[in-house]
C-alpha cells in the first residue's frame, strides 16, 4: 500500500533535484520556528545502531562567527596553494557565506562516539555516515523551506574544536550556513562556473 501520493512523491524527486550548496545570502533573520523544525527534521536521521552521533552547535556570537570565518579563510588559503595550477582559479570561487548568512551552525561528532560498537566494529567511519545523513535531511527540508544552506568543509578541525570549547573526543565535521537567498543556483554552483561536470551515473553503476 502506497504511503504517499504521486504528487508527494514528486516533491521528493524535485528537492532532491533542486537541492543546493549556497554561497550567496541575504541578511534577513530566520524564523525562529523554521530553525527549530529544521532541526528537528536532522534529528529524525537515521543512524548506525541508533548512536544518534550528531551534535548541533547554533553560532550566535558576531565574535565567534568572525573568528571561524578567519579559520574557513586560512584553509582556503592553504587549499588553494595545494591546487597548483588551479589556484587562481580556485580563489575566484566564493566556497563560503559565514559573514553573510542567517545563521552558523557547526555539526560535531559525539565525544562518546566510541562505546557505540553496534555497525561499527569493522566500519568504525559509520558514526560520519550517519552525521551525513542529518545534513542531508537538514538541507533537503531546508530547500523545500526556501531556505539556502550551505556545507563548508575547509577548517582544521582541531582549531575549530578548540574555539568552540568542544569535549576531548569531539570533532565538528561541518560548518553549515543558513539562510534566505537572492535565488537558488540553476545547476551547482561548482558545475555552473566549470569547476568540475556532473558524472555519468551509468559508468558509475557495476551490474554483477
């Protein structure tokens, strides 16, 4: 029995397809309520042995924004030198909103992670797949929210551990800007300015 309408399924297929990374904010404030559903939507996750290995931390403090901001900006730095003959190139892309968005979120791993043995005794990584999986709820109901959400992954980790006061075995994996956007990319922004093309699924598809 069909839990869902053809329509219903259709919006799935559409966010899905019309998800993306944001770079570009506005400044206006987000709905306090939309904020809490948002994270309420992240926290029905599913997770490897139920562990639940997320932490959320909302950055409201201008001076600690800054403060990551200067961090995102000093990895960027150093990634960019890492690219070669890509550097320039690379610098010209916007890769961060932090300054500019609604609001700062920093998701973490669990310092406790580690008692969970149930999925991960051989694939201990699983505690970061299920992390991923509450970004992506996160950014799929924050799309269909109208709302732009941005992932940015260049920070050393301990340094940002470090700022944020995080418990000994705790490591934040992602920086995540929020907010109401000008307009939401046509494609990625990555593909929009050539950086990389959009891989075929079929070659990356094994039938055995």
């Amino acid at each position: 029995m069909a839990d869902f309408t053809e329509q219903e399924i259709a919006a799935i297929y559409r966010v899905v397809a019309l998800r993306r990374d944001m770079r570009h904010f506005l400044p206006d404030p987000l709905d306090e309520a939309l904020v809490e559903r948002l994270l309420r939507a992240a926290h029905l996750a599913p997770s490897v042995g139920f562990m639940q290995p997320w932490r959320f931390i909302r950055v409201r403090s201008p001076d600690v924004r800054n403060r990551i901001h200067a961090i995102v900006d000093a990895e960027r730095r150093q990634t960019a030198a890492a690219l070669g003959e890509r550097e320039d190139e690379f610098m010209r892309l916007k890769v961060e909103g932090i300054r500019e968005c609604a609001e700062v979120l920093v998701v973490a791993l669990t310092h406790d992670r580690e008692r969970h043995v149930f999925g991960r005794r051989t694939l201990p990584e699983m505690d970061l797949a299920s992390v991923a999986c509450a970004i992506q709820n996160l950014w799929l109901v924050a799309r269909a929210e109208g709302v732009g959400m941005g992932w940015v992954s260049m920070f050393d980790p301990q340094q940002l551990a470090q700022l944020l006061s995080l418990p000994a075995g705790s490591r934040p994996i992602a920086v995540l800007c929020l907010g109401h956007v000008p307009e939401f990319y046509k494609k990625p922004m990555l593909e929009e300015t050539n950086w990389a093309p959009r891989l075929n699924l079929h070659n990356l598809v094994t039938v055995i």
